[in-house]
C-alpha cells in the first residue's frame, strides 16, 4: 500500500483527511486557467528551471490559439502536506455538460468572476450546478487590477445570485479573495494596495473551507465523470472513487446504463500530479483517478467487486441541441488539397471522437453511404471537431447547423437559449430590432456609463449566424455571451434565415480582376484575383434577397486596335475574410462548406447552374 504527500509515508486516516478535491468554474474569458497556471507554481509543483508555458493546461492547438479551454484539464498540487485535486472546466455553454458532471466529482467549488464583467449567463449555469450538487463555493473575483474593475457590485451580483438559485444560508456566507491571477497576487481585501505577490491566500482558503471527501465504509465504488481515449490503452474513464479501494489487475464489475453488469480486469491506473498523468497500482476514496480496461466503459456507470454490484445513481448528460450532416467532398477539387477524403475514414475519426466526447452523437444518413450526421452541444462544439479533422488532413463537406426539435406533450418544441448582451448606447436600436427580427424576447435592460445590458429569451435558430452580423451592428465594441435554457413551443418558421442572395460562378478556372471589377456593383465578393473557381461554388455576397449566376474567369478581349484611351489599373475592393464559423453561420440549408486542410470554400448542393434553376423554379 502506498500513500504518499512530499515522499512521506503517512496512515490511511491522514491520507484521506489530507485531500482537497475542487473544479475551478467560470463564465468563459474569466481567467479560470491562468489561474491554475499560478495556483501550479504558488505550490512549488514546477522545478525552479522548469520552464513553464502560460495556460499549461490549455494542451491542445485549438485552445492556445483561441485562449479558450475546450476539455475538462485534471492536475493536482501537494501544498502543506495536502493533495488538492483540482479540475479545470470550459467556461463555454457548448462545453457546458462536462461542468455538469465534474460538480458532482468534488467537494468545493472555485467560483471566478470577472471583476469588471460580473455575473454572466454561463456563471448562472455553472453555480446552478455546484448548488445543486451541495459543494462548498468559494468566490474568487479575478481582474482586480483592471481600471474598469468594480469588485464591490460585482461581490453584489454574485449575492443577489445565489440567493435567485435558492443558496442555504451557510453558502450565502461564502470566503471571498480578490486577485490578479495574470499578474500572481492575492489579497482578502479589494483595494488593490493589499495584493500581495503569490497566491497562497486561495490555497489556505481552500485547506480551511473546503471540506475532505467523505470516507465511507463499504465496498468499492468509482464512477467514471469524462472519458479520454488513448491508442496504447482503449477508452479511458476519469472519475472520483466514492468508496472503497481498487487496484491495477483486479477483477471488476461494470454495472452498465441500460442496468445490464460486466466484468472485467483494471488493465491501467493512472494519477494526477501536475502536468503529468502518473502511473499508480492503488487507489483509495476520495481520489480522482482515471482507469483503463473496459473497452466501451460509458459516463455514469458505476466499477464494483464483483458480487457487491451497488451502482451510484446515473449523471445526467446533456442531450445535444444542433446537428449537422458531414460528408465525403464532391466537389470537382476533391482529393487535390486532403490526404484522407474516403467515407470510411471519416466514419472512424468520427467514431473514435465520440470515444472520448459523451456530448456527441454521430449517425448514418439513411440510404446515403456517404454522409453522417453529427449532433452536438453548439456550433462551436461541432466547428471546433471540423478544424481538429481538417488539420489532421481529413477533407470533407458539411451542411448548415439545424436544430433538433423535440415533441413534448403532443407539441413540437425547439431549443431556446438565454442571451446576455452588453453594448454602447448608440448600437441598442439596431441590437433590439436584429432580435426582434429573431423572435427574441427581452427579459431585462438595465444602463451605465452608456453602456446598455439586455437580457433575451432567443431561439437557438436565430442565433445561427447572429454573432457575425452583431459584431458587424456593433463595430466590434459588443459583448454576446448565451448559454442552452430549455426547450420551448417552435417559434416562427423564418428565424434566421439569410435576407441577401449570392452571387455563384458559372464557370470552372481562375478568378480574374476584370471580371471581379466589373461585378463589383453586383455585391461584395469573397474571392481574390487568381482564385481557382467552380461551377456552383459562391463567389460573393449578392445585393438583393436572389441568388446570382455569375462569370468571374472572363476575360478582357485583346484586339489589334489601339485604345484611344489609356487602359487604367483595376483596383479591386477587399474581399470579405470567411473564416470556418463565419461560412458554417452564412450558408443556406441548399448550401455547404467544403473544408479542406488549405481552405474553406462555400457552395451549392447542386452544381450545375440550369439543374439548380430547374429546381428552384419547381420550388416555385
């Protein structure tokens, strides 16, 4: 039997009284993960000539590049003979689900604010949750040493918060620290004179508040929270041992979701300390540990002795609210920029992803070989999946994001979202009647300092493709943030739906300025000079509510006469920049975007121009 904190062996009582498990939860942008960077080096965990990237546990490309964590991070610190074991979660509704699940893996809660933002729609959520789970919140609010901070209304907001969610009066009571977690200081107090240079202040906060986790007599229970897979080991399940002890090789029982029990052997065990996954023979309750051995090991199912089969109660996964359909590319520059463009490549990335993501679900088209479609939390849930396999080299066709629709007692209902928007005055107009055009309903408006705060009721579907045409509305000087609410009765049937038509080649070869120049009236254009084109493919953003068959390869014709003129230089407008959300928000339900490991290129469903025609006008 090991036990160990700081290579000291210590009993099995003060093993287990010297464990602190918490998630750190947040809105997204608070700073949740530069502060686990700081909580990391205020505990001596990094060696002095270890060099350290900033948001270490931000591990994959996506992530650092966007500044934004997309998967549940576990690491652990040994800080004054204590193991804290602390679970950094997404702060972005579409990943909301996993912050579900880890609440009910700890004891105690991090709760950051931003100490200018305040409250958001995603701290509503996520304290929702630590409540409803009845774990110890601690409040940190972050960004202390902003200009724009105001920590006493902000200390506010979060009361009046906990009291709207219906906190007990011993949470109402909740520790407060105020810290600077980019610049690593802390303080009790929010005058910023106080800070102090380490963050120590939270790590005492936690020993002394945070309850150890409950020692119950018994025999073993570990219910797995996240799932990560592995290629050496199979799937991989990430939970917290409720009960009991389990060790590497022992003989177990999976008591199953559908009430059905397996056995199987523990073939790995792994812990948590730093930035590493450790290899460990044993493990006690209250630890966090992730197991290796049941090849299709699910969430929510409960590992047992064999003969004791006592299952925990079921986690509740959140179903997915937008699918959309992934495809093999049939366009005519298939196979030119990816390497892996077969359908049954694309059917195992998409398997093997839902390997590791409980959130995503992934069918076959019915009589198409061809095609999937992918459900998932959000648009940023399935982009995020299609920039992965578009930089693993995969290339593919996917269709616009549509909702999935529910009938719930005989009436057909659709997902809404709840949407808080903070804006200047001068851009409120066009913000209300744009989500008035949406069926959005205001909840609230509230205004200072010519800032404006709205708060709407929105059906999912009409915030498909709002987020572009919003920070467009606003110069970029505004603030949208949403989070899934519930499922409401369907709201009109044209919410949000694209107003212009677009301009689409008729022609396959290059883009040429001339042509380009002399469409220039028709609309705005999202190609260059240059560009190589394809009958179907959309070139451009039409003026009026049609779509436009246009010839961008044509040439100016070249005769033996001499101008009498002198030929001037055409200078083209920029094109419009469409990034992978920007095209997956701008598309039509007759349109898709081919993405490739080079480019993004939108189209329509039916390439040929007299073929589309017809179509329409049986439509007609």
């Amino acid at each position: 039997m090991i036990m160990c904190y700081n290579d000291k062996r210590v009993s099995k009582e003060v093993y287990n009284m010297n464990k602190r498990n918490i998630a750190i939860i947040a809105h997204v942008d608070h700073g949740k993960t530069t502060l686990v960077d700081k909580l990391l080096q205020a505990s001596g965990t990094f060696r002095d000539n270890e060099e350290v990237q900033e948001r270490v546990m931000d591990s994959n490309d996506i992530e650092k590049e966007r500044g934004i964590t997309i998967l549940a991070k576990t690491t652990a610190i040994n800080y004054k003979d204590y193991r804290i074991n602390i679970l950094d979660t997404p702060g972005h509704a579409d990943f909301g689900g996993e912050v579900e699940r880890i609440v009910n893996m700890v004891d105690g809660v991090l709760l950051v604010v931003d100490a200018y933002e305040g409250t958001m729609p995603q701290t509503r959520f996520v304290l929702k949750k630590a409540l409803d789970a009845g774990v110890k919140p601690i409040v940190v609010v972050n960004k202390i040493d902003k200009e724009s901070a105001r920590p006493k209304e902000v200390i506010d907001e979060v009361m009046d918060l906990f009291i709207e969610l219906g906190a007990d009066i011993d949470d109402l009571d909740f520790p407060i620290v105020y810290v600077s977690a980019i610049n690593g200081t802390s303080s009790f107090n929010d005058d910023l004179s106080t800070q102090e240079p380490d963050m120590t202040k939270i790590l005492d906060m936690i020993i002394e508040n945070i309850p150890a986790p409950k020692n119950e007599e018994g025999s073993l229970q570990f219910q797995p929270a996240l799932l990560d897979y592995n290629d050496f080991v199979g799937r991989i399940g990430i939970g917290l041992v409720k009960r009991g002890n389990i060790k590497v090789n022992q003989m177990v029982s999976c008591c199953r979701t559908d009430g059905t029990v397996k056995q199987f052997r523990i073939a790995k065990m792994y812990g948590f300390l730093g930035l590493k996954r450790v290899e460990i023979t044993e493990a006690f309750a209250g630890d966090i540990i992730a197991i290796a051995g049941l090849p299709d090991i699910s969430v929510g199912e409960t590992v047992c002795e064999i003969g004791f089969e006592d299952p925990l109660p079921l986690l509740r996964i959140d179903e997915p609210t937008l699918q959309m359909t992934f495809g093999v590319n049939t366009s005519p520059f298939c196979g030119r920029e990816g390497k892996i463009v077969t359908a049954r490549k694309i059917e195992e990335r998409l398997s093997k992803e839902t390997e590791r993501d409980v959130s995503l679900k992934v069918a076959p088209v019915p009589n198409d070989g061809e095609s999937f479609i992918v459900s998932g939390r959000g648009e940023l849930h399935l982009s995020i999946l299609i920039e992965n396999m578009r930089r693993e080299g995969f290339e593919l066709q996917v269709s616009k994001p549509a909702i999935i629709r529910k009938e719930i007692d005989g009436i057909m209902c659709e997902p809404f979202e709840d949407v808080q928007i903070d804006v200047p005055e001068e851009f409120v107009g066009s913000v209300i009647e744009a989500l008035g055009n949406r069926e959005g309903v205001m909840e609230n408006m509230t205004s200072s300092e010519n800032q404006v705060k709205l708060h709407y009721t929105v059906p999912t579907r009409g915030l498909i493709g709002f987020s572009t045409e919003f920070m467009t509305m606003t110069k970029g000087y505004g603030i949208l943030n949403h989070t899934f609410k519930e499922y409401r009765k369907e709201a009109g049937s044209t919410v949000g739906a694209r107003k212009n038509g677009v301009l689409v080649s008729m022609e396959n070869g290059k883009a040429t300025a001339y042509s380009l120049g002399n469409l220039e009236d028709r609309g705005v254009m999202f190609i260059e000079p240059g560009t190589e084109v394809y009958e179907g493919m959309i070139v451009g953003e039409n003026n009026h509510d049609n779509d436009l068959a246009v010839n961008v390869v044509k040439g100016k014709n070249l005769t033996n006469t001499r101008s009498s003129s002198k030929d001037h230089t055409v200078v083209l407008k920029r094109p419009r920049t469409m990034s992978l959300e920007i095209c997956l928000d701008y598309i039509n339900d007759d349109e898709l975007v081919e993405v490739t490991p080079v480019s993004y290129r939108m189209r329509k469903k039916i390439l040929n121009t007299e073929m589309r025609k017809k179509q329409d006008a049986k439509k007609m």
